[in-house]
C-alpha cells in the first residue's frame, strides 16, 4: 500500500511538473493566496468592487482551466523516469537527427518561442505568415532583412498603442510632439534606436535587453542577443491588454462593425445581414456591394460556404497557415508524450521535435525516412505505448506536413535553377532521404521474404492491426517489400536504392575503411552542400507585410486613428508631399545593409 501510494504520489506531480499551465496556475494561486493573506481588515474594508470581481473571475477562470487541464492528462499515465529506478530503464539511443534548420541546438527551443507566438497571433500583432525556415534565416544572417524589421516595428507599435490606452507619457509636456514625431517616422532603419527609447522608459524592464541595445550596434549582434530581445518583446506582449481580452474571448473572432472597404456601418439595420458579408479568417466585415466593386462577383461565396477577405487569400501560406492538426487551437498546443527517459516530443513547423528537459538538448526530424528511424527504437508495448498510439492517430497528418517541407525546398530549388547558369545541387533533404530509403528498403525485403517462408498451407487467414512501423512503411510507398513510388527515396529507384546499400555493405564487411570513408565522406559533403529551405534562397529578404501596405488588412478605426494623428503632426512638422523623409540610398541600393556598409 505505501508502494503505491508513492507512485499516485509521483504521478500527481509529475502532472504539474509537466505542464506548464499547472505551474503557471499554481504560481498565481500562490501569489493571490499571500494577498489576501498579508490584508488588513482595513484594507480588506477598502478593497474596490473591482478587485472582487476580478479575484472571482480568476478564481472561476482558474477552475476551468485546471479542468481542462486535468482532463487532458491520463490517470494511468505511465512514467518511468519517474516510477522506476533508473537502472531498470533500458538506454534508449536516438538516431541521427536532421540538420536541414542550421540553427544550434542551443538556440532551437527558443527560436520555436519567439516563432509561434507571431505564428499562433500574427493577426493581433499584425504580422502576415511566414515560414519558421525563413525566419531562422533572418535570426542567423548578420546583415539586416525585412522579416526583421517589421517583426520589430509591429512588436513597438503594439506596444505604444497599449500605452497610449493606459494614457502613459514619455517625455513633459513641451517634448511631446517632438517624442510623437518620432514614432510616426519609425521604419526599418531606426526601430533600435526607438526600442531602447522605450526600454529606457521603465526602470521594470530588464537591464539585460536594454545593454544588448546600448553595448551592441543592434540589430548587427549574435543570434542569441537577437533571441534575448524578442523573447523580451513577446513577454511584454503577454502582459498587454489586447492579448488578456483575446484569452478572455477563447480566440473567438470579433469582426468590426463598419466595412473595410468604405468604412460605413454594416450593423443596426434591419436587413444588415443580408447586405454584408463576413471574413471566415479575420474580423473583417465588407458590404456585398463593396465586396462586387473591389474584388468582382466572382469572390462571393455560394449559401453556408466560408469566405475569405482579399488580405486573407494572401495570407495563405503553404507550409504555415495548412499545418494545423486536427483540434489544436492558437491558445494551447500539448506535447505528443514522452519517452522512458522524460524527454518531450513535440510536432511544431511540420517537424517531430524531441526536448531532453534533464541536458536541455533538442533532436528534431524533419522527413518520414528520419521518423521511421525513430520510431524504430521507440517500444510500442510498454515504455513509449502511449507515445506510438499518439503517434499512429497523427501520421497521416504528420505525414502531409512533411511532404509539404519537401515540396517548398524542391518548388525554391527549380526557382533557383531558373536563375542560375550551373547546374544547382540537390537538396539537403532529398540526399538524407535516398541514403535512409535505401536501408529501410533491404529491411523491407528481407522481412518480407521472411513471412513468405512462414506461409503454410493449413494457415488461417487473421487480420491484424497494423503497427506503427507497417504504417510508416506503407507512407512511404513500400507494400511487400516493393517500392512504389520514389518521392521519398530521393527520386532514386529500387534498384538503385538496393545497389547503393549493397555498396555500402560490402565496403563494411569487406574492412575495406578507405572505400568506407571515402563514401561516408562523399555522402557528408552531398550533405553539407545541399540546398536548404529558407538559407539557399534568403526568401526573408522578400518578406511583405500585408499590415503595413495594404490599407484593407487594418480597421477602418485604426486607418482613421493614423490619419488623424498624422495630420495633427504635419501642423507641426512637414511630414507630406515635399517633406515627407526618405532615407537617401546610394544609386537605388537597398536599405538592408549589412554591417560592413553600416560601420
């Protein structure tokens, strides 16, 4: 009995350990407990109705949550790391990661961070989709890039907007107009300058972003400083109101009440919904009419079908807004589970990722080849059970968005080809794939081979359920030991699969090392040469944000709001026609210079 009721006890807390909403709840609670706790009677007595409202709506928001949160963690959650003494715990050897992001291990875990927040609130920010490959890119390159630029300047507008609500002055009363001028010219050359402004206001804010800004010639520093900032910037967005009132509506789209396109109302007649239409994807409301002389009749859906705004349409993004899986939402993603030794597989930007919280190390798989791999060290009957169950229900899905990678790298690939005299080399991923491909598929046959001389006559025909390598397996065009289709083997056949590995298994047993090395060598520097989505083809470079340069992505609210300021400005300053600033570039050279043009 005492046994196990240390294991409950250890499961009980592995759960909140595990989860960070159990932490963060738990944290909260704390700290609302020791308020009330360190209370006076008198400022009991002189506690405002609405802090009472508040502490009961946190109380009932804190309920809900811990429900939702407790029912999604399994009662008989099986966890060895925890219930077992580690010497009874089999090693379990990962396989060979990819090494297509070109990221450090070190920097990945955060750069996922920074990512999915713009991802999952890009439309709150106001930051239209990219690909994580992209922007990696943008975070590695030393020189300046759009993608970086306006991931900044959307972060500081937010900013300054929620501190214009909660009626925040920067500067006396003679110097505003001066501080104001400023944030009406921000752009991609001087949004440093006005972010360590900012961060200068408010002794709060930690000194370690602000002496990046001061020490470094920012944004010209090292990956990491680039990471400590906009970790920052994504913090401090957590704690505006805009991102409290999106987690009090659960997500749920509040569309406008006036048209994007002629910003007249659409609400408070009788027949308003019957002469307006609403965006399926953002909080835009158009009138039909509107809809017919901006976009045609044709962009008019059919009855009970969802439309799509014009900014939206261009906010499809393959590889970004098409790989959500079934029932995730933008508020909460859960990990996949975890193996005997506690680390975290999580699926994000169409990768498997693999956290080893213990060494904080990542392991990441970016193709179906490499997941076979690793799932064939995985043991699906006791230590990674529900690890592999979770992993059967999302593979196809998982399946699709790696597919997707594979095609975004080959579609940049022929992009690159059309611009390019020489012959341009094969993608990174499709060589790791032909060298995988090719042992998976002897495995394949001589299994195969196998069950057939197991075959008898009097044998009664059973349908078993398929496991989770059979299922892999058939993904990837392999049935009876034949291959089927070759997108997956690097466009490489079966028979040239088989003879490639054949190679490789003669130069081995053989001991012939030279010819081994020689391969292996062959096969890295194929490797390291190949092409890369997002670093082959700087596509942040030719990042456009739909927020900044088209007038529909905004509210008719926000256009008026800007008009108004701007015009109040240009009665102090000419910030129009004639005198409206241009940064002067030297025979049409780009703004987005590199370090060595800057210093």
């Amino acid at each position: 009995m005492g046994e196990e009721r240390e294991i409950l006890g250890k499961r009980v807390m592995m759960n909140w350990i595990n989860r960070k909403d159990g932490i963060v709840l738990l944290s909260q609670l704390l700290n609302l407990m020791m308020k009330v706790l360190l209370h006076t009677p008198a400022d009991v007595n002189g506690i405002s109705e609405d802090n009472i409202s508040t502490a009961s709506d946190f109380d009932s928001a804190t309920q809900d949550v811990t429900e939702a949160t407790c029912s999604q963690i399994p009662p008989d959650m099986f966890c060895p790391w925890l219930e077992l003494p580690p010497e009874r715990i089999p090693a379990l050897e990962l396989p060979g990661a990819s090494m297509d992001l070109l990221i450090d291990s070190d920097h990945i875990l955060h750069t996922l961070e920074v990512y999915e927040v713009i991802h999952n609130f890009g439309s709150t920010i106001q930051l239209s989709p990219f690909l994580f490959e992209d922007f990696c890119c943008a975070l590695r390159n030393q020189s300046q890039s759009k993608l970086l630029g306006e991931i900044h300047i959307a972060f500081l507008r937010l900013f300054f907007s929620e501190e214009e609500q909660e009626k925040t002055t920067f500067s006396v009363f003679d110097t505003n107009l001066s501080f104001n001028v400023v944030l009406q010219l921000l752009d991609h050359m001087n949004y440093a300058e006005v972010l360590r402004l900012y961060l200068e206001s408010d002794p709060n804010f930690p000194a370690e972003v602000l002496q990046i800004l001061e020490e470094g010639n920012y944004p010209f520093v090292a990956l990491d400083k680039r990471l400590v900032v906009l970790k920052w910037m994504c913090d401090r967005f957590f704690e505006t109101t805009i991102f409290k009132q999106l987690v009090r509506d659960e997500g749920k789209i509040k569309h406008d009440q006036h048209c994007r396109y002629c910003a007249k109302s659409c609400i408070g007649s009788h027949e308003s919904h019957q002469t307006s239409i609403e965006c399926s994807g953002c909080d835009a409301i158009y009138h039909f009419n509107c809809t017919e002389s901006s976009f045609g009749p044709s962009s008019l859906p059919e009855l009970n079908e969802k439309w799509l705004c014009s900014v939206c349409i261009k906010h499809q993004l393959t590889g970004s807004t098409d790989c959500i899986l079934p029932g995730q939402t933008t508020l909460r993603k859960l990990p996949l589970g975890y193996d005997r030794k506690g680390r975290i597989y999580w699926f994000l930007v169409r990768r498997i990722f693999i956290h080893d919280p213990f060494i904080n190390e990542i392991y990441y798989y970016s193709t179906l080849p490499q997941l076979f791999d690793l799932c064939d060290v995985l043991d699906p009957n006791y230590y990674e059970k529900r690890l592999c169950q979770t992993l059967c229900e999302c593979l196809p899905h998982i399946a699709v968005q790696m597919h997707i990678t594979l095609e975004l790298t080959e579609e940049r690939r022929r992009l690159l080809q059309t611009k390019s005299p020489k012959p341009v080399v094969d993608a990174y991923l499709q060589v790791d794939n032909s060298h995988r491909m090719a042992k998976i598929l002897t495995e394949a046959q001589i299994e195969a081979d196998n069950k057939s001389e197991q075959i008898t006559d009097n044998n009664v025909d059973s349908v078993e359920k398929p496991s989770i390598m059979q299922i892999i397996r058939n993904l990837l065009c392999i049935r009876h030991g034949r291959l089927e289709a070759c997108y997956w083997s690097g466009k490489l056949n079966e028979d040239q699969l088989i003879f490639n590995h054949k190679v490789w298994n003669d130069s081995l047993q053989s001991n012939n090392y030279g010819s081994f090395y020689s391969l292996s060598s062959d096969l890295e520097l194929r490797m390291r040469r190949g092409i890369r989505l997002g670093f082959s083809d700087a596509g942040h470079r030719n990042y456009v944000n739909q927020f900044s340069v088209n007038d529909l992505a905004r509210s008719p609210y926000l256009r008026a709001k800007e008009r108004d300021k701007k015009r109040y400005l240009n009665s102090r300053f000419c910030l129009t026609d004639d005198g409206e600033f241009n940064w002067p570039n030297h025979r049409g050279a780009s703004p987005f210079w590199n370090r060595s043009r800057c210093s």
